[in-house]
C-alpha cells in the first residue's frame, strides 16, 4: 500500500448506534455519554459536561469555544494526555509546524456543517518517521439548544513501528 493511500484519513460517519461507556475504545465512550446527554435534545449543552463524568478519559478530552473571534481554535479545556499531541509534530510539513494537536482540530468545519459528530481514524507520519495511529471524534455541543457554541473533542493514538 503506499505511503499517499495509507496517511489518507479514513472518514466515519457516525450513525448513531448505541454506544457503550464500557466500549474499548476511548472515541466510544465519548460518544456514550454524549448520546446520552442528547436525549430529548439535538445538542447536550456546554454546561452539562462536567469531569467527573468522564472519569480518567477526561484527560484525552478538549473543549472547543466556537464563539471565539479568532482564526485558530481557542481551547476552553484541553486534558493533560490529550496536551501532549501539540509537541508531536508531523513530518511532510515544509515548515514543520502541524501537530497531532492540529489534525485533532482539523475537522471541525464538518461539525457545523453536518450538525452532528465526526470520528476520524489516520495512519500519520511523525517527524522522526515513525507511525502513529490516530484516532479522534468531535460532537457538537451548544448553549442554546441549537446552536453549536463548543466542541467537545477526544483524541488519543498509538506509535506504530517505524518506517525504515
């Protein structure tokens, strides 16, 4: 398989299947709680998210202000595991500035315009050429009861073997 066709993200839809707080995986359980928050509702509210809730998975979670006036994202929460991803920088940049962090952000525009949550799932290159395995989702959250204020993220991956 080459190097293009394995970095291309592979793009989920998330139809929403129940998901379980026991699931494997971390993006699972994120959208659990966040489907259970939903009933009743379009969007759970800003307000609703609460730490205590998530438990340990708390620290591989973000929160995005929407509302911000700024070209870049503006984090209104950013757990210490998932913090880590802004000094993991990607190799193919001419300027080797985009992180894990960025590409964990990267996806937010398909939040608005599909009104509903994104996973993504990459194969990408570090700077020092070895792999990881990334995987991210982003559920819309919101102050009003539609419209999307925040962004609750979570995000965590696994260093595959090198590339030689």
């Amino acid at each position: 398989m080459s190097n293009a066709v394995e970095n291309q993200a592979r793009r989920e839809r998330i139809s929403l299947r129940p998901a379980t707080v026991e699931d494997q995986r971390l993006v699972q359980r994120i959208l659990a709680r966040w489907q259970d928050w939903c009933l009743g509702d379009e969007f759970p509210r800003r307000a609703d998210i609460a730490a205590d809730v998530f438990g340990d998975d708390w620290q591989d979670c973000f929160i995005l202000d929407s509302m911000s006036e700024h070209p870049f994202p503006v984090f209104d929460y950013m757990g210490s595991r998932f913090a880590k991803f802004s000094g993991t920088f990607l190799s193919g940049a001419s300027d080797w500035t985009e992180t894990l962090l960025d590409k964990a952000t990267d996806h937010v525009g398909e939040v608005y315009k599909n009104r509903d949550a994104v996973l993504i799932e990459e194969v990408l290159t570090r700077f020092d050429g070895k792999r990881v395995a990334f995987r991210y989702i982003l559920l819309p959250l919101t102050e009003d009861g539609k419209t999307i204020t925040h962004i609750l993220g979570a995000a965590n991956g696994k260093l595959l073997d090198a590339v030689s």
